[in-house]
C-alpha cells in the first residue's frame, strides 16, 4: 500500500470489488481483522477505508453483526431555484421547490417557543423571543429524505389565520404566500449550504449511520423591507439527494440582431 492516505487506496481497492460484483448486495465483508492481515495494514486504516464506502453508499453496518453490500439507491435531486414565476412575476415558493423529490411530509408545529441565540441572532430578535417552530420530515416511497425546522417571529402571525404553517386556510402554501395573506411581501432569500456529519438523532430519522454526510442548509426570508420572516436549517443525507443549484439569468431589454 502507498505511504500517502493508505485508507483512501485500501477504499479503492475495495470499491472495485465491490463494483465487480465479488461480493453480492447483501454479503458480508470479510473481518477487519481478516482485510489487514490481507492487505498488511492496521485495522484503523481499514476501519477508516471502510467508513469511506459506508459514507459513499456502497456499504452499510450492521451493529453487532458487521459490514455488507448495499443494496444500491437512486439519488434523488434536489433543485434549489430562484427562477421568477412566468405569470405572476414573483419568486415561486421556496417550500414548494424544497420539496422536489418528496411526495409526503409530516410535521410537528408549536407556538411560544423561545428562540434560541443563534435563531435569534438570524431573526434579529433578541435572544429568548417566543417563536412559532415546525420541524419537518420529507418522505419519498416513505423513505425519509430529508429534514428541516423552521423558524418564525410569533409577532408576525400572533392572532392571524397563517399562524400555523399546517394549518388553516394556507395549509402547506409556504411561507411566501402565508406572509403575502397577512400584508408581508417576501422579496429575497439567502442561504449558507455547508458539508456536515449527521448527529445520532438526525441519523435515526433519516436512516443512516451517524457520522455520514449531509448537507446542511440555513435558510433565511426576507420582506421588503430587509426584515427576516422565517429562518430554517435543512438536512440533506448524501446517500439520498443531490442538490442543485439553479439561477435565472438576467436577460437586457433589447438585444442587437443576430446577439
């Protein structure tokens, strides 16, 4: 094996025969104990080469009973657009796109929770101020694909019909048209994706390893007038979904014949 990152070659050893179909989705793997007397390596090297195929989707461990061949799964896409409504001239739902690929959700809303610092901070509320807060669940074939909560100023929406994202007569229509219902018109959105490993609750909702990657998105709403109106951070495993980012391009009013 070669001196530089000798878990990363190990892993590429053992993809290939996994792709090769040496062992069929559903065996087990071999021991540690057996891959390093094997390939002369030290267990952690092959318990960080296998970590890496477990993380990439070929492999998955068994507590307490060991490594096997994944059966392998569609990534489903996920497109994350700020394209402008045909009709209407207006940012379509940013829930509505959020959800491609998932044909359910469940979701768990409660009112009058404080906000905790880093919400608050993304509010511009003060630390402690009470919040309308729904954690979400998306499903596809009833798999679970991704998570979120979301975050809302329960000043806004105190007393309104829209309160309650699911419930009422805006049910389910998102933030952009809930805070339209009320006078709130929401003109942008900002959002920080950033690489993160899944905690051990995140991992027992959507079916994963702890440890395994996601894609953590904190997204933000503003109205017009530069004010939050919802803030939520998403869950993207891996495994499940690829993200994709797609943008408008800003056409001039006249173009010259043959531009």
């Amino acid at each position: 094996m070669p001196r530089e990152a000798p878990y990363l070659a190990l892993a590429d050893v053992l993809r290939t025969r996994v792709l090769a179909g040496e062992w069929e989705i559903g065996a087990r793997l071999p021991s540690r104990a057996r891959l390093a007397e094997e390939y002369g390596v030290g267990r952690n090297v092959v318990q960080r080469a296998v970590d890496r195929l477990v993380v990439d989707g070929l492999l998955e461990g068994r507590a307490g009973s060991g490594t096997y061949v994944r059966s392998p799964r569609e990534r489903l896409r996920l497109v994350r657009s700020r394209h402008r409504d045909r009709t209407g001239g207006r940012p379509r739902s940013a829930d509505a796109r959020e959800r491609g690929g998932a044909d359910s959700w469940d979701a768990d809303t409660r009112v009058g929770v404080p906000a905790p610092e880093a919400i608050a901070e993304r509010l511009d509320l003060a630390p402690g101020a009470l919040c309308v807060t729904t954690r979400y669940e998306f499903l596809a074939g009833g798999q679970p694909v991704q998570l979120s909560q979301s975050w809302e100023p329960l000043a806004l929406t105190e007393g309104t019909a829209v309160v309650l994202p699911e419930s009422g007569p805006l049910a389910g229509q998102g933030v952009v048209e809930r805070m339209r219902a009320i006078g709130i018109v929401v003109e942008s959105v900002v959002e920080v994706p950033r690489p993160a490993r899944a905690t051990r609750d995140q991992a027992n909702l959507l079916g994963i390893s702890p440890g395994d990657l996601v894609l953590l998105i904190e997204r933000t709403i503003y109205d017009t007038r530069r004010r939050p109106v919802e803030t939520a951070d998403m869950v993207v495993p891996d495994r499940y979904r690829e993200v994709v980012y797609e943008f408008g391009v800003e056409r001039p009013a006249h173009t010259a014949p043959g531009r």
